[in-house]
C-alpha cells in the first residue's frame, strides 16, 4: 500500500491491528490516526510542538471527542528514518522498532506517561508496551 506515491513503512493492516489491540487491551475507545513522517517534516513538527530542532522517533497528540461521546481522538506521528537508526543501533529489526513506536505513541495518546532519562526504560507505561510489542511483533 502507498500514500502520496510513497510506500508505508509498515503495511496498513498490520498498523490497524497494533493500534486495536492496544486499545483492546487497555479496554479504551479512541479514535487513533497513525502518520509515518520523514526526517525533515518531523523535525518541523517537533520543532513546533516540543521546541526539539531534530527529527525524533514518535510523537502523538490527543484530545478528548469533540462531540462529547468520551472517546479520545489521538494522532500519532512515526519517523521511519529515525527508527531505522535506532533498530540498526539496537540491532533490531526495523519491523519490531516501528511496531514499538505506534505502541508507544498510542499508549501516549491515551494519557500513558513516563519518565525522561534512564529511568524511562523501568516505568510502568514502558514494561506495558514491551508486553504489546512481544505478542505483536
């Protein structure tokens, strides 16, 4: 599948079924939108949002529903250039990091928060989605 003439990083489907079953498993309905982003149009928005002049991996914004129903609508940001770097650091497979970050950034969007720092690989929010991630990847 492609978007704008480029190909996805990840196949559709496979980031529809990451992001349900998060929410399954967080028992939690949202309204989730996944973007993959290049190096420099996500260094603009982290620039714009966060105040960071560089490209980072994820970000993702929420909001609860407009129309009152309680469901919260989130957008999920995901920079392939960023995780192909860190995969290849960590000697990862690119697959797994991008699947990681569209966990991460869903978990964010529904109110999940950690700690910056070395503490952040120790938190509550980050053992939940090393979980997601295990039976996902």
């Amino acid at each position: 599948m492609s978007v704008s003439g480029r190909r996805l990083p990840l196949p559709a489907a496979l980031v529809r079924r990451v992001v349900e079953a998060v929410l399954t498993g967080e028992r939690r309905r949202a309204l989730i939108s996944v973007t993959f982003l290049g190096r420099e149009s996500m260094r603009r928005l982290n620039r714009r949002h966060k105040g960071h002049d560089r490209p980072t991996d994820v970000l993702s914004f929420a909001m609860a529903d407009p129309a009152g129903g309680g469901t919260t609508v989130g957008d999920v940001y995901v920079c392939a250039w960023v995780a192909a770097r860190e995969a290849r650091s960590r000697g990862l497979p690119l697959r797994e990091e991008l699947i990681r970050l569209v966990v991460h950034g869903t978990l964010h969007a529904l109110g999940h928060e950690h700690p910056e720092g070395p503490d952040r690989t120790r938190s509550s929010m980050w053992r939940r989605q090393e979980r997601y991630v295990s039976a996902l990847a």
